[in-house]
C-alpha cells in the first residue's frame, strides 16, 4: 500500500514537471520566435536601418523573459486566475523589453532597435494568451484538481469555504464536508486526495495534521494567529535541544531604512504625472457643489500614532455628521456621481503620496483605519493591534489580494502575513499587482447595506 502511495505521489509530481517543462518550452519559443519576426519585419518593411543582433540578442531575452515570469509567478497555473496570470505574463513581457533595451549599452554591446523592441512586445501581446491557454489545458490535463474533504466545526463557515474553494481554486474540490467528531473520519479522509482544515480547535487541528501525516494527504489550512507566527520561524539549536525562534511582528532597522527610501524616491517621482490628475479631479468634484475637493481624517500608523491623511473628497460635504463613523456600502446615496468614479478608478487616494513623502505612510502597508474602528475591532479581534508594527501603506497585501468588503478578521491576517513575511521584492510584487486591482470593481465596492459592524472572529461578512 504504501509503495503504491508513493507510487501515486511520483506521478502526480512527474505530470507537474512535465506541464511545467512544456510550459517553459513553449514561452520560450514563442518569445523568440516573436522577437525574430519582429526584427525581420522592422528590417525589411519599416526601417532598413534598424536592426538586432539575434545570435546576441535572443539568448538574453530568454533568460530575462524566464527570470521575469518566475518572478511575477506566472508559472502557477493552479494557485492563480487566468486574468490575474495573463496580467502577469503581460508585465513580464513589458519589463523583459525595456530591461533588454537598457542592456545592450552596458552589457552586451548589441544594438536593439527600439521600433523592434515596441513590435515585439506588440506582437508578444498576441500570443501570450495562446501560451497560457495551452499551458493551463496542459497543466491540468496532467494535473487534475484534487477530490477534497472539508473538515471543520464551524457549520456558518461551510458555505463560505465550499464556495471560496470550489470557485476561485483550480487546484482543490470540495466534494465532502465532514465535522472532527465524525466517526468515520479516518475513512473520509483515506477515500480522499487532500484535506481542507476550516475553523478548527488547537487539539483537533494538531490531531489531523499528525492523521493526514501519517496517510502522506496533502493538508490546506485555514490560518489564524498562532499559523502566521510561525509561517516564518527558524530553528534554533542547544546542543540536542531543538527550539522555535518565532520573529516579532515588525521590521529590522535596515529594512525600515531600506523601506523609507523607496517610498521616497518612488513618491517623488508619482507625484510629478499625479498632481495634474489630483489638480483636474479638485476641479471637477468643486465645480460639483461647489464644496472644498479635499478633506483630512485623523489614522493611526506604526505605533499608535495619529496622522491626517489626506484624499479627494467622494462623498457629500459632512457625510458622517448624522450617521457617526461607518464603512462605504454598496451603493451608498453619500457618494457623489463623481465620487463613485474617483473611488472606481482608486484617484481619491492619489493626496496619500504627501502623507508618503512626509513619512507618515508608506506605499506598501496595513490600510490606515480610524481610531474608532481599532477601538471596535479589538473588542472581538485583540491581535487587530498588531497591524500598527508597521506604517500604513497605500496599497498593501489585503488591499490586493482582498476587497473592501473583506471579512476583517480575514484582511488581517493578509496584513500580518505581509509584515511577518516582509521583503523589498514582496513590496515591488504588490505594487505591481495593485495596477492590476484598479481595474477590479469587486475590490473597491463598499460592504453591503447592514454590515457595518465589527463582526466577530472568523465570522463571515
């Protein structure tokens, strides 16, 4: 039995390899073929004197297409959405061409016309979504989704995680629901590929990791606090005593260092094509009611302290004035005409690049919340708190990989994943993937009418 585990195993990890080999050959292929027919085009119909060195030229577009798409995940065909993929492989291509323009004057001395580089990426917008159509057909062809059981005690939460699961990942099925008191368990979970631990207990958590263990099933959890302290622990050795080190949630000197002068840089070189856009949109929203197009609204950033942040008013002048402090909900009658559009696009929040270049926010971070809601927020959720190690950012883990109407409970442990996990790529990684979000109507729409409490731990929104 256990050879044919192994066996079983083998294959599965094989057909990965083998879709992610063709996958690569197949990317490879078409960029260089792209790129050739590029630089014969160019040569031959625009412009007789443009041309590339192919022999010099291919090899390293190859390597920086490659290195680039590993970077930007565009080879996780079962953890990633076809959009959000092609959106990936369309901003590797484009750093892939303007890399290889910068290069052939520093490093491999080959001219590379520009006209055949912008044909190129043209081109190359033409195909990639073949590569990854044929890639994806491929990957799970040798790589099914798994046949799973969901194991929890939280009978609200089913429904939540049967449809999170079953309709947003390609790599997991959901097709039996089980409590941790069933009898039959082990059973269930034998007849199984892979195991999803919902809402569970310490004990009954600990218990089916050492079960599904012992049987070699794959185990999806369901994190909570104690899950993101120790997703980046490290051992520590006392001759043949073996300890956790569990990092503070926080960071290092150097990196708040290295942290402050990308946000430096990176803000004053935004605020040079932004200011036209924030001076246009001013105009617009004051010709609406003739009412001041910036407001001020006292958050709190890394330890507690309180800043205003600034932002281009999309609601009616004093729209807390009779309702108190309240989330935006789905078609809120306080957001103006123009608001709602400003609020689509995310151009309200284009003001934050002052509080960035004052050091007040970074670009990358928890969202900034109001004291009130803190306040709110802990009574149920104590480790709320802890999102205050670092500044608020202006885009962030749970901003991208969240929505506005997100369970807080949930979007928390998106911000304490990035701050216990932080690094320069990850912050490069999420900027990146906010210029895809801004085109994402789910992530900036309010939380429906009625939800506007604080809801409890765990509890679905």
């Amino acid at each position: 039995m256990r050879m044919a585990k192994r066996k079983s195993l083998f294959n599965k990890y094989r057909g990965q390899g083998i879709a992610r080999l063709f996958s690569i050959a197949l990317l490879s292929l078409l960029v260089c073929v792209s790129m050739t027919l590029a630089t014969l085009f160019v040569h031959n119909v625009w412009d007789r004197f443009s041309n590339a060195n192919l022999y010099v030229v291919l090899p390293w577009f190859w390597v920086i297409t490659l290195i680039s798409a590993s970077f930007l995940d565009c080879f996780n065909f079962s953890g990633k959405r076809y959009y959000n993929l092609l959106y990936s492989i369309y901003i590797s291509a484009l750093i892939s061409n303007i890399t290889l323009l910068a290069l052939p004057y520093v490093a491999i001395g080959a001219q590379l016309s520009k006209k055949i580089a912008l044909l190129n990426f043209v081109l190359e917008l033409a195909v990639l979504p073949f590569w990854l159509t044929l890639s994806r057909k491929f990957y799970f062809r040798c790589r099914p989704p798994l046949p799973s059981v969901l194991i929890t005690d939280d009978p609200e939460g089913e429904a939540f995680m049967l449809e999170k699961v079953n309709r947003y990942s390609e790599k997991y099925r959901v097709d039996a629901i089980t409590s941790p008191n069933d009898r039959e368990i082990e059973s269930i979970i034998l007849s199984h590929k892979a195991v999803i631990l919902g809402k569970l207990g310490t004990i009954d958590k600990a218990m089916f990791l050492r079960m599904c263990a012992s049987m070699e099933k794959p185990v999806l959890i369901r994190p909570d606090y104690t899950d993101i302290m120790l997703s980046t622990s490290q051992s520590e050795q006392f001759d043949d005593l073996m300890m956790i080190s569990v990092n503070k949630f926080g960071l290092t000197g150097g990196q708040r260092v290295t942290k402050r002068i990308l946000d430096l840089c990176l803000g004053l070189a935004a605020l040079v094509p932004a200011l036209p856009v924030i001076l246009l949109c001013a105009l617009l929203i004051f010709l609406q009611d003739g009412h001041s197009p910036f407001f001020m609204q006292k958050r709190l950033t890394r330890g507690g302290r309180e800043y205003g942040v600034y932002k281009l008013r999309t609601m009616i002048p004093d729209a807390e004035k009779h309702v108190g402090p309240v989330l935006a909900e789905k078609d809120d009658p306080r957001i103006t005409k123009i608001g709602r559009i400003l609020r689509s696009l995310r151009l309200d929040e284009l003001p934050q690049i002052f509080n960035i270049i004052k050091g007040d926010m970074s670009i990358v971070g928890p969202r900034p919340e109001r004291q009130f809601f803190y306040d709110e927020y802990t009574k149920t959720i104590p480790e709320f708190s802890h999102r205050l190690a670092v500044k608020a950012g202006l885009t962030g883990m749970a901003q991208v990989w969240g929505r506005y109407s997100t369970d807080p409970y949930e979007k928390l442990m998106l911000d304490l994943l990035y701050i216990q996990s932080y690094s320069l790529m990850l912050d490069i990684k999420l900027m990146i993937e906010t210029v895809r979000v801004l085109f994402v109507k789910e992530s900036s729409e309010g939380v429906d009418a009625g939800e506007n409490a604080p809801h409890p731990k765990g509890e679905k929104r």
